[in-house]
C-alpha cells in the first residue's frame, strides 16, 4: 500500500474521531459532518494509478517494458538458439582468461584452493571422478550462457559478449576439444561435439503409472504385518532417521 493512500486512511479516521458534532452545519447530524470531511481528504487525495488497482497487485514494481525485459532474456539453448553476433578465438580467450578467470579456476584450468577444475584427465568412470568441461559438460553452447550469465564469480554478466566467447573458446581447447586456431561464434558453437554429449538423460525412461485405489479383493489393514526391515543390513545409514531403529511388530 502506497504512502499517501495509508496517510488518507490514518487522516479520515481521524475526522471520524475528532470532529465535534458542534462543527456541523445547523440541521446536520456529527455523521454527516465526519462524512463530508471524509469526502473533502479524498478530493485532495491524488488520483490511483489504473495499475495499482489491477487484481494481484500489491503495491511494488510496474509492468516491464519490452526493452526491460530483454535486457535478462539471456538464455541461451543447447541448439544454439540465443546466441549473440559476437566472435572470440582461443588466443584472445587466453588472455582474457588469464585476467579474469584464472584467479580461481588456475592458468591451465587445473582449479585454485576449492574453486572448481575446468580441465584434466579424470574420467567419471573413477572411484573419485572429478568434473570438469571436458568430461563432463554436455553442450558448447550451455558453457557460453554459464559463463555469460554467472562470470567472473565477483561481477557476473559483465564480460562483453566477444570476450565470453573468447573464453569459451579457450577452455575448450584447454580439453584438447577444438583446435588452437577455433573461433567460437553463434555458427560454431552449436556444431562442437562434446564428449559427454549423450551422457544425460533428457527423458525418464520409467513408464507413468496411475496410483488407483483398490476396488476388489482389497487386503484388510489389520491383516498386514511387517515381518522385517532394514536395520542391520547395511541398506541404510543410520543418519537418515527413525527407519533404523525400528523392529517387526
């Protein structure tokens, strides 16, 4: 609720509390009197945006322009879809890297303190995988929006879109991806085939299923029994709660 709309609230209560009946013309009633008061704050009152009065609207913010909104309409698709006009090659990349990137993330990738690793030979299939861009991330152009949107980690969305490109452009050769002459682009980047490309599942394979309730032959709730659980057979960390302790009634 706006300020001047809570100060027109506080000052009719007010007239409705303090005018005097003795203050009403001859012949009119205190209530007539502290209803013409009421009406003369609300004439003065400025007039209510037609906005403030739409259903939903409490009082904050204003309806985006078309240029405010496309200002955070950023997104980019993994087909490529909202890529910018823009271009970066991996040598630009490496010194714009080397200024904004490489604080956190190390010279060649290799990760600073623990900041995350953007390249190296780990493979998931180890016992302690370590993810990096190379083996991990599945499309190119997923890896512009990110560092687009998210970097560098103190001032994110301030690199210009040449330089984002640039960047992307270097950690994929840092991989061994694209080749040191690579220049990434919105033609380009769409076309890098990662190595984990295919490793993610887009659609869950599981079948949907209907929970319908029993309608025959039903078993009767005092008829089941729980004849075991899980404790003591190495199915459950005991940290998950009460499932642990409980025994066969």
């Amino acid at each position: 609720m706006s300020n001047w709309v809570e100060s027109l609230i506080a000052a009719a209560f007010a007239a409705l509390l303090f005018i005097a009946p003795a203050a009403a013309a001859p012949g009119a009633s205190a209530e007539a009197s502290t209803s013409a008061a009421a009406r003369a704050l609300a004439a003065d009152a400025p007039a209510v945006p037609a906005e403030s009065r739409r259903v939903g609207y409490y009082g904050y913010g204003h309806v985006p322009s078309p240029q405010a909104i496309a200002g955070w309409s950023i997104a980019v698709r993994p087909d490529g879809q909202g890529l910018p006009p823009g271009q970066g090659g991996v040598a630009h990349g490496a010194d714009v890297y080397a200024q904004q990137c490489a604080a956190c993330h190390g010279t060649f990738g290799e990760g600073e303190a623990r900041y995350p690793k953007l390249a190296g030979n780990s493979k998931l299939t180890a016992d302690r995988p370590v993810k990096t861009v190379g083996n991990y991330w599945p499309y190119a152009t997923t890896l512009w929006d990110y560092i687009d949107r998210a970097m560098p980690f103190p001032s994110p969305h301030s690199l210009s879109v040449d330089d984002v490109y640039a960047i992307t452009a270097y950690i994929l050769n840092l991989n061994n991806i694209v080749p040191d002459n690579f220049i990434a682009d919105h033609n380009s980047l769409p076309k890098v085939k990662m190595p984990n490309r295919h490793g993610f599942i887009l659609r869950d394979p599981r079948p949907d299923t209907d929970d319908v309730a029993c309608m025959s032959r039903c078993l009767s709730p005092q008829a089941v029994r729980i004849v075991s659980t899980a404790e003591g057979k190495g199915l459950t960390p005991r940290t998950t709660g009460p499932l642990d302790e409980m025994a066969p009634k």
